[in-house]
C-alpha cells in the first residue's frame, strides 16, 4: 500500500463508498483507495429504511435502481400507543433494505467504477511534514482522506474533534422479528409518552420479517440499558420481543451537535460527522449525500475541507436548523401529540413531517401554525 493516492476513503459503508463514487464520477481516473475494517457483506444495526431521498443520491452518483428489487412501502403509520395517531401514504415510497445487503451493493458499485479495495483497521491520519499529503497509519500516502469512520470515529478524534456526549447522543436497538399481518404493508413509528424523542418502530423487509426497534436520546446521569431498551419496545410494540432476534445496539450521534468541518485534507462524512436526523434517527440519506458532496471536494479545485463545508451547508444548512428546532421543541409536553393530531388533520402537514424526516425538508408557518392549534 505503498502507492501515492489521491483519496483514501477510511470506511466503506454508504458515507464512503457514496464519496469515493462521486470522486470517481468528477475525476475519472482519480487513484480511490476505499478502505474497511471488515468484509463484505456484512450486518449494521439500522432500522434499514431506505428514504425516496437516498435514492435520488444513489441515482445520481450512477447507480439507478439498486434496490428495486425490494418492494416499495408507501404507508406509513405514526402515533402513540392510546393515540393520537396520524397515517397515510407517503409522497414517494420508501424501502426496507437490510444493510448487510445495502451495503455491500453500494461498495461494489464504487470498486467496479474503479476505487481499490483495502481490508484494514485505520488508527491515525497525520500531515507530512511539507504538508502536502495526509499518512494513514505512517505510511500510506493520500493528497486527501475521507473519514467514514462512523459514529465513534478515531479519525474525528484524532483530529481534535470530541464525539457527542448526553442530549446529543441516542442510543437504539434493533432486531429482527416476523412481521404482524397488521403491519405486513406498512412502516410504523410509535412514540414513547415520555422521554421525547423517543420510538420504536417496526419496518417490514418483505420476507416475512420486520426490522423491529427501540431508541431514544441518552441524558445525563440515565445510562440506557439494553433491558431497558427492550422493555420499552414492549410497551410500545407488544409481543416484537418474544419473537425478535439479531438483537443489536448502536449510537447515533445526532446533527444537532456536529462538528465543523475543518480546512485541509481530512473531510468527514456520515455518522463521524454527526449527521443523524435528531428526530427520526434518520442517517442513511445524510451520509450519501455527505459522502457525494467530499467525494467531488476531495478530486475538486481549492482547499478540499473548506469546499466540502460548503456544498453541504448549500445542501443541508437550513434543514438542519430546522430539525434541531423540531426536536427541541419535541421535547416539550404536549408538542409532539399536537404535531401527530396536525398532521392527522391536515396533509400538507403529514407531508412536510416526512419530509423533515426522512429528506431535507423544512417546516413551514403552516405546520407549526396547525400544531400551536392541536396543543391540549
């Protein structure tokens, strides 16, 4: 591995496999060294649905219809246990894709336009003494590095970056349970009454089985507990439990504390970038477009970070203030059934939900104005 790279990609699930695409797709040519610490396929725990959204990225990035195999659900169901509750079918479907497949088709779509594959677990990027390149672990050259590193990046760490701590860190399990007739057809999401954001939800993959979860937002002093994941999920969706399994927890470092994307030649994306919809949990669709946006910086004219912070501020900027304010206020009593009766009332606003949700949506005076309405 001692070839001159122009990026090396540290991480190879959709955040970095989408960014060594996108560099390929500006540069053909360009020397992509996407690097993972394990073999593929391989599991994720995720909810493992993928929005309309991340699609249009994986599209554009030359890889139409990856998933069209796996049926589209266009329903979704979203409420409380004893209500209110709001359903209805999505502007554009979305799909349940297991990750262990997801991901292995997004990687071997970025080695076949030409990225080179490396099986190794990357513990430190530093600068040449010129300051003309990047060393991974001391000795292997890039001009660039993307971290996709995930939720507990050592690369953002080593950088001087801190991970995100209580309030800004959600904790999730999922597993993987046979799916109630009642939901065969549907995504459902069911909020908690209390500890706001707070859900579990229930994603059917379309072999008889649903991605059956539970998450919310760790806070200070309140370890979560994997029993106590799981007795929440019960509440919430009786039965999932007995007949679950492929228990697995993971972090979710959510946007509303993300770093800065520095200047220079270390660009992050995805969950090392904290790009995790506060709300939902939703991460899939940022770290496609994250990764697309660092690929073509990474090849691009100009200093690579400074180019990268840009596109995604062009791209995300104001949704993300908007889902960090969504999520705050969800934390008041009464806000979240108010915006759940809303949208029951009214589809302007189940739609804008969505796509706050799962896309780049904002939230108009419309929505905010029938939710101050809903408050009881």
């Amino acid at each position: 591995m001692s070839t001159w790279w122009d990026v090396v990609v540290v991480g190879a699930g959709p955040a970095g496999s989408a960014a060594a695409l996108s560099a390929l797709r500006v540069r053909p040519g360009a020397r992509v060294l996407l690097l993972d610490r394990a073999d593929f396929p391989r599991d994720k725990a995720c909810g493992d649905g993928i929005a309309p959204h991340a699609l249009d990225v994986l599209a554009d990035l030359g890889l139409p219809g990856l998933v069209d195999d796996h049926r589209p659900v266009s329903r979704l169901h979203l409420g409380f246990p004893a209500g209110p509750s709001a359903a209805g079918d999505m502007r554009r479907p979305a799909r349940v894709v297991p990750r262990a497949v997801l991901d292995a088709r997004i990687r071997a779509g970025a080695l076949a336009a030409g990225a080179v594959p490396g099986r190794r677990t990357v513990r430190s990027v530093r600068p040449c003494p010129d300051g003309s390149h990047l060393l991974v672990d001391g000795e292997v050259p890039a001009r660039v590095v993307v971290a996709a590193d995930g939720a507990g990046s050592v690369l953002r760490r080593g950088a001087g970056m801190r991970g995100n701590g209580p309030g800004h860190l959600a904790v999730a399990l999922r597993g993987y349970a046979p799916v109630r007739d009642d939901l065969a057809n549907e995504q459902r999401i069911v909020f908690a009454e209390r500890d706001q954001p707070a859900y579990a939800w229930s994603f059917p993959v379309g072999d008889g089985r649903a991605n059956v979860g539970y998450g919310e937002v760790l806070r200070e002093g309140r370890p979560l507990s994997r029993a106590h994941l799981l007795r929440r999920l019960e509440e919430l969706l009786p039965g999932t439990t007995q007949s679950g399994q492929s228990w697995r927890g993971h972090h979710l470092p959510l946007s509303s504390r993300r770093p800065r994307q520095p200047d220079g030649r270390l660009l992050l994306v995805g969950d090392a970038m904290s790009l995790i919809n506060p709300l939902t949990g939703e991460g899939i669709y940022y770290a496609l477009l994250s990764g697309a946006c660092a690929g073509a910086a990474a090849v691009g004219p100009g200093d690579p970070g400074r180019t990268a912070r840009r596109m995604l501020r062009a791209r995300l900027g104001t949704h993300l203030l908007h889902t960090r304010s969504v999520a705050a206020l969800a934390e008041v009593p009464r806000v979240l059934p108010a915006g759940v009766r809303a949208a029951a009332s009214d589809r302007v606003v189940f739609d804008e939900l969505v796509e706050l949700g799962l896309g780049r949506g904002l939230l108009s005076w419309r929505s905010l104005t029938r939710t101050a309405q809903q408050v009881r």
